[in-house]
C-alpha cells in the first residue's frame, strides 16, 4: 500500500512535472497524448514540462513537425499524439469517428458518389501544400461546389459540399487542420495531407490490439490508476476498461491509503515509487485540461474536497489550478496582462513562490510581464 503523497510525487516526477524534460517532444511522450480543443492551453502544458522549449517551437513541433500531430483521438476531441501512438489512437477511434463522418455527409445531403468526387480533388490540389478551405475552393471547378442545407429543428444552417467533405476528411485523418501562423495562438485553418506530413504509415491495427497497448501505456505513465479511470480517459465503458486491462496482462493490483477500489500498476513499477517523499515545495501553475488533473475519473488523491465541484466541467474540461506538492491547493486565470491566482487553500508561506510561477505562467501566454493579483482564504483542506 502507497500514501497520495507518494504516489504524487512518483506522478509528478513522471510527468516533467518536478525535472522537465529536454524537449516538447519528450513531454507529449511521458503523457502519452494531451487535449488540444484550447491551443494556447495545450502548448503551455507541454512548455510547463519542457526545457527551454517556447511557443514558437512548440507551434512549429505541433503544426508542421514529423514527430506529432493534432488529430481528432479519443473521446472524439483534438488531441496532440506522437507519431509513435498514432496506429492505436487511429485504431481505437476508427469506428467512433466514421460513425461521425457519415452521420455529418448524410445530413448535409451529400452521398458516397459527390464525397469520393470532391474528396478526390482536393487531395489533388492540395499535394504537397498548405491551404486555406477559401484557397481549396478556388482551386476546384466551379461545378465541383455546391451549397449545402442542414436543418437542426427550426433552425436552418448553411455550408459548402467543399467544407463539409474536407471536415469528414479530417475526421478520418486523410486530412491534417491548422498550420503555423503569424503569431503561435494562432491557428491559420490551412488543410494539408496526412501523407505529406508522416508518408505512408501503417495505421490500421485490431481494436482489442490497440486497446490493451493503450491500457498498458496509461497504467504505465498514469498509475496507480483503476478501470474506472482509463474509462475516463479513453471514452470507454467501465466494462471495455476492466477487459483492456485483463488482455494487456503484467497488471499488478495495488491498494491507495485512504482511497476505495482497485488500482493497477504494470508489473515492477511499484519499486520505483518512494514510499516517504520528502516534501518538495513543489509549485505549478496547471493549465486548462492538464493531464495530471483531467487524466483521472477519481481525484481523490490530489484534489481537495472543496474543489471537487469547481475543476471539472459539466462539459469534462479541468479548470487551471495551482499544484503545491501534487495537491490542487488554488485556481488562477489570465485577463489579458493580469495573472489572478486565489488560494482557497494551503501553506501560508508559499506566496512568493506562487508568485514567480504566476509571472512565469503568465509571460508564455502574454510574451512580457504580468501584474499577478493574489488572494488567499485559508480554509483546511
């Protein structure tokens, strides 16, 4: 049996989250894959883990590199995945995300013929470059575009058969979506090919193949983690996790001090967590949709009751929090060139390092410096 501090510490030092790592790209590795429906937020969580890294490098690493991509992955959300993971994540999603390409082509109306047509030619006119849905247009027969109706209720939307077939391209990874933009926030909207970025791959695996591999990588950079929590993670039901775990194999049962349930780790793993961490003073400032607070269904471990209702969503988005020790002890938020941190909980002598990782937080998102307004309410955690 393992204490919460111990296991954070352990999770902590895997995530980059003590010691970074050397690149941007070693971080996505240690994480296995991060959400990126906010760009901003997702390229901080891999600055955060990185050294030296900025937003440029990460812009370019994430856009246009041949190590990672933005792609639609699990739970059908954006996601940057090393190229090392990308056969499982295709593998594991390829049901969920046809389903949604077809049910997207049916009700605009477009059927297999016109989307084989136009999927066709802008494969052709892309090749090797960069463009814009405008772009595409221009480049295609006047005749090959037609505009489209979807009607939703009472309510009447309008698109083009171009923009619609190039979005269910994207949802089959035929297609990559964003560029790099005149500034790193930026996202230009520029399509390109799959081929032209990472050539021929062999994506195509079993499902169950794909799904004890990923159940194996999350035990492995996650754990201890239950079926529960991979479910979370990987949008499958409990009952998909528990079996994922069986058919991965080399899982051994580990019990957490305090927490209910059954929690795996991949054999041998567990004498690598120090039983009696000392304590760090560790400080982060954890940015919408961290791994290390969204990755988990049960946060019992480092997230205080108090904020039990406030740090995720209604929509399963993490709120940026403040991480002192591995344990979610304040929220914080940018407004333009003001960091706002609020300590609702927590060592009352860390306000000035809190304050420092405030202005560190705040320059990779302003590029210069921020007034960083603190507020403290000690309650007990």
């Amino acid at each position: 049996m393992f204490g919460r501090d111990a296991i954070n510490f352990h999770l902590m030092k895997n995530m980059g989250l003590i010691e970074p790592y050397g690149s941007p790209l070693e971080a996505l590795k240690a994480l296995l894959l991060i959400d990126a429906s906010v760009l901003p937020a997702a390229y901080y969580n891999l600055f955060v883990r990185s050294r030296g890294s900025s937003q440029a490098a990460i812009a370019r690493e994430v856009q246009s590199g041949r190590r990672m991509a933005r792609v639609i992955g699990l739970k059908g959300v954006p996601q940057i995945v090393p190229k090392e993971l990308m056969a499982h994540v295709y593998s594991l999603t390829k049901a969920d995300r046809e389903g949604r390409a077809i049910v997207m082509l049916r009700g605009w109306g477009i059927d297999d013929a016109e989307y084989g047509r136009i999927r066709k030619t802008i494969l052709d006119v892309l090749g090797e470059k960069e463009k814009t849905l405008p772009q595409i247009k221009n480049s295609l027969p006047s005749s090959m575009s037609r505009e489209v109706v979807r009607r939703r209720g009472k309510r009447v939307e309008k698109s083009t058969s171009v923009a619609i077939v190039a979005q269910a391209m994207y949802q089959r990874w035929e297609l990559l979506r964003g560029g790099v933009g005149r500034t790193p926030f930026e996202d230009p909207g520029r399509y390109s090919t799959f081929e032209r970025r990472f050539g021929v791959m062999k994506l195509d695996e079993s499902r169950p193949d794909a799904l004890a591999a990923l159940a194996q990588a999350y035990a492995g950079r996650y754990g201890p983690v239950s079926a529960e929590d991979f479910a979370w993670w990987a949008g499958l039901t409990k009952g998909e996790a528990a079996s994922a775990f069986e058919q991965a194999g080399g899982m051994a049962p580990l019990e957490v001090e305090g927490i209910p349930g059954r929690f795996f780790l991949p054999e041998g793993v567990a004498g690598s967590i120090e039983s009696r961490p000392r304590p760090s003073g560790t400080i982060r400032m954890l940015m919408t949709d961290d791994p290390y607070v969204k990755a988990y269904a049960n946060r019992a471990r480092f997230m205080p009751p108090l904020y039990e209702g406030g740090v995720i969503t209604k929509f399963g988005e993490s709120t940026p929090v403040v991480l002192i020790d591995g344990v979610v002890h304040g929220l914080w938020s940018m407004s333009g060139k003001t960091c706002v941190v609020e300590m609702v909980a927590g060592p009352g002598d860390s306000e000035a390092a809190i304050r420092t990782e405030a202005a560190r937080a705040g320059r990779f998102f302003t590029g210069g410096a921020v007034d960083v307004v603190f507020t403290a309410h000690r309650e007990k955690v």
